[in-house]
C-alpha cells in the first residue's frame, strides 16, 4: 500500500482523476494501470514486513 501513495504517484492519481472528469476514459484507465503496476513491481522488489 506505501507505494501507492508516495508524491509521484499521488500526482499520477490526481492526473487520473482529473483525466476522468474530463471523459477521457482511457488515458484514465491508462494511468491507474501504470500506479498499479509500479505498486506491484515496488512491492516484489521491496518486502515490508508487517
């Protein structure tokens, strides 16, 4: 989950949602799946143990 709310991705998530109101739909849906998939590459790469 942290590395989906670091300032970078906060400014993608932000870039998204603006993306969405505007009705552009798929650089919307484009930019989630790039937060998303850095998250899950972050997170293999770097365990945090809980």
């Amino acid at each position: 989950m942290r590395q989906l709310v670091p300032p970078p991705a906060l400014l993608l998530w932000v870039a998204g949602g603006l993306a969405w109101v505007a009705g552009t739909t798929n650089p919307a849906i484009a930019i989630v799946g790039v937060i998303l998939l850095n998250g899950l590459l972050v997170s293999g790469r770097y365990p945090v143990a809980w």
